[in-house]
C-alpha cells in the first residue's frame, strides 16, 4: 500500500527515503541525508540524473576527481548551490563538521555534464498576494538544464497558503504528468502546516498535518499548502515525470473556479468587525 506522508528518522544516516515502491509512482526518487562529524556517504547514480540540494552545515562532493564545496547555514538563511549529477557518476559526499542535504532522482540518458549551479544562476520571484503571497526559487528549473528534474524551494510566511490557485500536473486537461514531493520545514522548529491533494473527477481527497522535516508525496490532483500563523513555512519541491529538457518549462493547470483571484488578491477583503455589536478593531 503507498504511503503520502512521511516523517523523519533520528540520524546520522538516511533520515528519510522516498522511492516508487513507497510513492505508488514509476520516475522519482528522493532523500534527506545528515553526515556527522567526519562522515561520507557514496552515491552511485546508475541510470538516473541526481541532484543535492544542502540544507545545513559543509561537506565536499568529489565526483571525477573534481571537489564541489556545499554550504549552508540553514534554508531560512540563505540560498545554496545545486550540484547536478548526471547518470553514471560516482560520488562521495564527506563533512569534516556534519551537514544535512536532501538527494533525488529520476531516469536520464546522460546528456548533460557534473554541475554546480549557484544561488546567482537562479531565479527568484515573488508569486500571489494577500493571504496567498509567497517566494517561489527556481533552484533546477527550465531553463537551468536536466533531463527529467525540476525543483523549487519555497519560502510561505506566517499564516499565507502556497499554491493558490490549486494546481495540477497528472494529465488532467493537457497538464503534465510529474510527481513530486514536498519536503517541508518550520522556523521556529515546532511549527506545523496543512497539504491537501484533491481531484475533481474521484472521491481521491488527502490533507494532511506536516511538520518539521516531514515529506508529502503528490500523486494526483490538485495540490496545496497553509502555513499556521505562528510559524514560518519552506519547502523543497523534487518533481520528475515525462516532460524532458526543454518540455519541462509547460505550466501545470490551475482550477479554474479559482483562478478569479489572480491580480485580485484584496477584492472583497472582509473588514472587521463584520457583523454584530460594535467591536474595538483588532489589536486595539
């Protein structure tokens, strides 16, 4: 039986492991690894296009006899790089301190070279407005280049929804296919947030509870995500499916009874108090 969310294990080691007999899924693959001080850990890529996002500390990639340097203090603190790798690579990963980076993959032919992509490589932009506003890092999408992989981290303030419109990529009117999970964390660390995915067409209805360090698998449907108002909210979206190379740039589809809000995103706002006696305002 496929499992939609899961939760991290102590480390060292592999704290958490996505794969398609876990997903219910055929491409993706996807982990969070914490090396302790002085550890390494070796990673074949076989058939498959990885990509290793850090999420804290230092380690060293040697792959090909080249060392890539990953850092990063946290996710909330600052962007990384990206290290590409494409199939049929041998890499060693070692910390002298310890670090903690994610790991994913998906089917290739190899037809691009070992890279490391920098923060300034890539795109960041500001999407939605009002309760819905959130940062959105193009970290390994089109057109950075790979075969299968896209990626994202997203960055959801206190009390704002990302995805807003719902969102689909299963084949549903044209969208394509791809799956994805969602690795999410909190700061401060005991934050929580709530995920659903959702079809209109089927009684197919997830929602799920997520906290620090959780993953959710998106199968099918409509997707997306509310951060609790007392917390900060990222995530690190793998998604791999059948669009290859350039096709990785086609949107996914929006629901449209929801799509009104674009470039609305104060209309109607409710003022209160909204009904009843008179009220002081809010905070005051």
């Amino acid at each position: 039986m496929a499992i939609h969310q899961l939760s991290s294990n102590p480390g060292p080691g592999t704290v958490l492991e996505v794969n398609p007999e876990i997903a219910g899924w055929s491409v993706l693959d996807f982990a969070v690894v914490v090396l302790g001080e002085g550890d390494a850990a070796t990673v074949h890529t076989g058939e498959r296009e990885v990509a290793v996002v850090p999420q804290s500390g230092s380690f060293t990639a040697t792959v090909d006899g080249a060392h890539y340097e990953l850092r990063r203090s946290s996710p909330f603190a600052e962007m990384a790089p990206v290290l590409y790798l494409p199939p049929g690579r041998t890499v060693v990963l070692s910390s002298v301190t310890g670090a903690e980076y994610a790991i994913g993959g998906a089917p290739a032919e190899g037809r691009y070279p070992v890279r490391l992509i920098e923060p300034h490589e890539m795109k960041a932009e500001v999407r939605g407005g009002g309760g819905a506003t959130r940062q959105v890092n193009h970290i390994l999408a089109h057109p950075l280049p790979a075969e299968r992989l896209i990626l994202y981290e997203v960055y959801v303030p206190r009390g704002k929804w990302s995805g807003w419109p719902p969102h689909c990529h299963d084949g549903w009117e044209g969208s394509p296919y791809l799956e994805e999970t969602y690795y999410f964390r909190f700061n401060p660390a005991d934050g929580w947030g709530m995920h659903r995915n959702y079809r209109l067409d089927s009684d197919f209805d997830e929602v799920f509870s997520v906290s620090d360090r959780d993953v959710v698998m998106v199968t099918k449907g409509f997707h997306s995500s509310a951060a609790s108002p007392g917390n900060h909210m990222y995530f690190l979206n793998y998604l791999a499916g059948t669009p290859q190379n350039e096709e990785r740039a086609i949107p996914p589809f929006f629901q449209p009874e929801y799509r009104w809000i674009d470039g609305n995103w104060d209309q109607d706002d409710m003022v209160l108090p909204a009904v009843g006696p008179d009220l002081p305002a809010a905070g005051s």
